[in-house]
C-alpha cells in the first residue's frame, strides 16, 4: 500500500516536471505558432496563469494580423478568470475599440462594465469604480439597445446607483448629525435631486424642514427671519407630497414654533 502511495507521488511529481519543461520551452520558443497553441491549451485547461504570459507576448506579435482578434478576446477573458477586473476591462474595452464590428464586440463591451461592476466596493469607500461601471453600462445600452444583455446591464445599473444613492444619504446625515445645519440642508437636498426616484425622499424632505428649523434658531438674529421662513416652506411642499406622512406630527410642531419665532424676530427688527 505504502509501495503503491508512493509511486502514485512519483508520477504525479514526473508530470509536473514534464509540464513544467514544456511551459518554459513554449516560453522560449521563437515560433509563435507553437506558442498560440500552448496558449490555447492552458486556456482550454483552467491554467490561466501560463496562459496569461503567453497570450501577453502573442497580443504584441501577431498585432494587425488576422489571428490578433482571437489572441485579445481570449487575453482579456485570462486576466478576467485570473481577477484581474482592472485590467481585464481595459482589455475588453480595448477589443470593442479595436474591433467594432466583431461578432464578440458586443460580449466585450458587456464584460468591460461587469469588470467594473466587480470591482465596486461597499458604498462607505470610494466610489470611483462605480461610476466607472455605470457608465460603460450605460455606454452599452446606448450601443446595443437590442441586447439580451440589455436587462441586465439595467438591472446592474439601478445597483450601482442605490450604492452611490446610499452613500450620499450617509453623508448627508452626517453633516445633520455633528450640527452643520446648513450644509445638510444643501446635502439632503442634492440627493433628492440626483435620486429622484429615492427611497428616502420623504425622510430627507422632513429633514430639510428640521434643519433649516435649527440653523434659524442657531442663527443671529439678523439671518433668523429668513432661515425660519425657508423651514415653513419646506413645511408647506412636505405636507403637499406626503399628507399621510408617519413625520408629520412633528413637522407641524416645528411649522408652529418657526412661525412664532418668525413674529418674534419680526417684532425685534
């Protein structure tokens, strides 16, 4: 049995060495066929980090030639397999470049996006690579309107958006919850225009009237009057849109005080 193991073993370490010599001679080798080929073979088996060094040489040799189109789509698909998401959509994205009118064309400039997609991080961190994805989704759909991949390269995008959707309703909160009332009005009030559709729209509408209430009364009083008016309008549009609003009790409450304040500082003046 230990006899059997330990052949096993041996034939399993030849067939590394003999793989391993083949890999480094395709690496040597002049011919680039015999190199394409190799190549292939690694792709074909899963091993995309030989492949990888190989297509990365045949991408520069065989350049203008009529195997150029292959050798980048199955490049491109390596670095993606390997997780390489940056560079990979820098490939795809070469391809659709480079090839518009190839029958994969379109599969590329759908894996450019998805690349990016993948790369999106948690809504807290920088969102650079989430406005990359969706604009070249949105490039997509604007391209291949007639996609079956229209759906969901829609259905990524409307994901994308939630997350920047999330983080600049986070920050906003923020600047309501250290007390810089003027800049959350500003902030909550830029979400609401760039998410219109927002799940939070009747949150952030109730607190734009909150908070243009406590900049008033945090104000001198020269400024009062005309913060607390801004409270008491943004009363008004709020009762218009969400009459039946769970916010709604303490809204009124702030709309009385702001209007008894405003006499008061009207008084004074």
């Amino acid at each position: 049995m230990v006899k059997v193991k330990y052949i096993l073993l041996a034939v399993a370490f030849l067939s590394i060495v003999v793989s391993c010599n083949k890999y480094d001679k395709a690496l040597k080798n002049a011919d680039m066929d015999t190199k394409y080929q190799m190549a292939m073979k690694y792709y074909e088996k899963g091993n995309y980090v030989k492949a990888v060094n190989l297509f990365e040489e045949l991408v520069s040799v065989y350049r203008g030639t009529a195997k150029a189109e292959g050798i980048l789509f199955y490049y491109a698909y390596t670095n993606y397999n390997l997780g390489d998401y940056i560079l990979a959509a820098y490939h795809f994205k070469n391809f659709v470049k480079t090839y518009p009118n190839s029958q994969h064309a379109e599969e590329c400039g759908y894996m450019a996006a998805y690349c990016y997609y993948l790369t999106s991080p948690i809504y807290s961190l920088d969102q650079t690579d989430t406005k990359a994805a969706i604009n070249e989704f949105q490039l997509f759909v604007n391209q291949y309107p007639k996609s079956m991949r229209l759906a969901s390269a829609n259905d990524m995008i409307d994901k994308l958006r939630a997350k920047l959707e999330k983080k600049s309703y986070e920050i906003a909160k923020q600047y309501y919850h250290i007390g810089d009332y003027k800049a959350s009005v500003y902030a909550f009030k830029n979400v609401l225009n760039d998410f219109p559709d927002t799940k939070y729209r009747e949150e952030l509408s109730f607190l734009i009237i909150k908070s243009y209430y406590l900049y008033a009364i945090n104000s001198i009083e020269i400024k009062k009057k005309e913060r607390l008016q801004a409270s008491i309008d943004a009363y008004l549009n709020f009762v218009d849109v969400f009459s039946k609003s769970g916010y709604l009790k303490e809204a009124e409450s702030i709309y009385d005080s702001a209007l008894k304040m405003k006499e008061k500082a009207k008084s004074k003046i």
